[in-house]
C-alpha cells in the first residue's frame, strides 16, 4: 500500500499546532510501518532538516501557487501520478476532487460554528482563511471514506453539525501525542540558556498567545490585571509567546490597563526544542480559551511538571482529565482565583502537578499513529476487496 500524506506547510520555520500533529504522526509512521509506502508532498520552504528519508517514506517538494490552488489542483494531480493508494489531508481540508480514497483529519470545525465573536474578530489572514474552509470542508466531508477528529467532544460536534446518520462509521476519534521531549528537568545550563535567549524573568506565569479570538487572551489579560491589583504582586510577570507589542497595546488599551505593559513579556516565536524550558520555569501554564478540539500544550506543561490552568469547556475537561484547575473561560475574575490560589496553595499546586505527570503519560504520537495505520489498512480494503 501507498499512502499519500498532505504536509503543505511543515518545511516552514514556524510551525504550529496543526502542522506539529502532522510532523509528529510522519515521525512515528517512518519507525512503527516498515511495510508500506509513505509520500509526502510540502510546500519548498527553508526547513527541510526536520525529517530523513528511508525505504519507507518519500518526501515530494510540490510548488504550486496559494494554498487553495496548491491543496485542490497540485496535490491530487501529484498524488495520483506517485501512484498513491490513499491520500491523508492532515489539516481540515482536502481537495474536493481526490481522485483517489480520501482521509480526512477535522481537527475542529470552529469556523463553522454561529459564534460571533469569532466572526468578528481575527486577521484578514484568518478569515480568509475561515471563508476557505466554510466552502472546502461540508464538500469534503461527503467524499471522505474515512474523518479523523481529536477528541470525543469534537466527533460529537462534528456528527451534530453535519447529522451523519446513525450508522455512518465513518467519522472517529484518535488523541493526539504529546512529544517525550516534554518533560521535568531541573538541569542548570538548559535553564539558564533559555532564560536568557527569551529575557524571561524569575517569576512569571506562560500563556500561548495569538491573534486568534478563541484563544482568549483579551481575557488572560483581565485576569493578570485583576490578579495584580489585588494581591500587590509587583514580582510576577505575564509571558506570552509570539504576539505583538502591537496588537497587545490594542487589548491593554481595551481592557483600560496600559500599565499592564510593564509587567508583560513577550518572548516572539520559541522553537518548539526551548518550549520544555519555558514550561518548566514558569509557575502556571495558562490555557482558558473558549473553544478547543484537543489541547496539546496543556499536556506538554503537565509533562513539565507545571500547574495549568484550562477551561471548563468543549475538548478541555476531557483531556485534563481531572489534572487541571478549571475556570469558566468567559468569566476573568475566575482565571485571577486560580492565578491567586495555585501560587499561594502549596498543597494545591503539588497535586496538580502529580495527577498532571500521570495524565500526559496517556497519550502519545505512537499510540495515534498505530489507530491511523489501523484506518489506512481499512481504507485500503474497502476499496480493494
């Protein structure tokens, strides 16, 4: 069998959640299936040290304009000529004319949900590419002999959403990993070389920040000033990876609190290789957006040995798994208590910390690609019984 993998954007230097679920499941395919045959079409880009051929993985350099022309016309014209026998789309959206059985990975179908906030806000880069996906993925989504999501809160929505019928199997849930090299170390000179390479200071609470609305930091930014005023902290610091000042002046102006600034770290862009540091110097890892298919980086701060703070819906209740402190996402002063109870409850913060590590330990990318390997062999069958 000869699978084809959709990696468009992974030999871009700055990758992010999807594009690391993808660079991961690629990873552990290469070491767990020695049988098959693996292609992988990517964009060129300049990071093409991340991965090695073998026997039994190809990578394709695939140009071919935007995203939209290279995803509908380069990449199934290239797959089917490789003389590929399925053709796995990683992140949300696929050509709506495969030419050969297609897999679908929906990690969530946020874009297409009547919430107005998220509407309204974000770059045009976002909506745009929200408009993209709003046409791509129901068309898709009816040709797919196979839809992978993330969690079970996500397949519920997505069967919700689209009224699959009772017995239509072909939607299912697999986790997704979280990367061994996420783990505690109290080793000096990692530490202290990434503390020094992001400026980061000797107290200081993480947060994942971007211009994306459900991510919430409109709202991180209300509690951190909240925390603030009331407990007098003058030594704690918000650090937030890859934001602007920019766009921050923009919230701090909002939320009425310019002084913020001063207490407020922005780091730019962490290679994914420091983020373990940066997990393990911080206090809390702050994680309450509004709305979330999965969640890696809540495990990767459990694995850390950190304290995180999630919210109490969609996907993040069921992969906390009890390991988190919850808040309800909409309300600040909830996130400010949790700020105020994990720094100052020794007790508290050790037993988050404890059922953190053992519930990171549930998931892994081999695990995932085992349930991905097990659909491809079913896909193939199908079609040629």
């Amino acid at each position: 069998m000869k699978i084809a993998i959709e990696g468009q954007r992974l030999y871009r230097k700055r990758k992010h959640g999807m594009d690391m679920v993808a660079l991961e499941l690629i990873k552990a395919l290469q070491k767990l299936d020695q049988k098959n045959e693996y292609v992988v079409f990517i964009k060129p880009d300049k990071d093409r040290d991340i991965f090695q051929e073998s026997p039994n993985l190809k990578f394709v350099e695939l140009a071919g304009g935007p995203y939209p022309i290279w995803e509908q016309w380069a990449l199934p014209k290239a797959a089917k000529a490789e003389g590929c026998d399925i053709l796995h789309c990683t992140s949300n959206t696929a050509p709506i004319n495969p030419k050969i059985p297609l897999i679908l990975t929906l990690h969530d179908i946020i874009y297409l949900e009547s919430i107005s906030l998220f509407k309204k806000a974000g770059t045009w880069y976002q909506k745009f590419g929200n408009m993209y996906r709003r046409f791509v993925v129901p068309r898709v989504v009816k040709k797919a002999d196979k839809i992978i999501t993330v969690s079970k809160f996500e397949k519920n929505r997505i069967h919700e959403f689209f009224g699959f019928p009772p017995k239509d199997d072909r939607l299912v849930s697999i986790y997704n990993g979280v990367s061994e090299h996420f783990k505690k170390t109290d080793d000096p000179k990692t530490l202290q070389r990434v503390k020094e390479l992001y400026a980061l200071p000797d107290r200081f609470l993480f947060f994942l920040g971007n211009t994306d609305p459900k991510k919430n930091t409109i709202g991180v930014l209300r509690a951190f000033s909240g925390y603030l005023k009331k407990s007098g902290d003058k030594d704690i610091y918000l650090v937030i990876l890859d934001y602007e000042d920019s766009e921050l002046e923009k919230l701090l102006a909002e939320i009425g609190d310019k002084e913020l600034r001063e207490h407020i770290i922005l780091t730019g862009y962490v290679i994914n290789t420091d983020l373990p540091a940066v997990y393990n110097l911080c206090k809390i890892f702050l994680y309450p957006s509004l709305r979330e298919s999965f969640g890696i980086p809540m495990l990767e701060a459990m694995r850390c040995g950190t304290p995180v703070i999630t919210s109490n819906t969609s996907s993040m209740p069921e992969v906390s798994g009890g390991a988190a402190y919850l808040v309800d996402p909409f309300k600040p002063e909830e996130i400010s208590r949790g700020i105020e109870l994990l720094l100052s409850n020794e007790g508290l913060r050790n037993e988050l910390i404890e059922k953190g590590i053992l519930q990171a330990e549930k998931f892994s990318w081999k695990s995932m690609a085992e349930n991905v390997q097990e659909l491809y062999q079913t896909v193939y069958k199908k079609h040629h019984a």
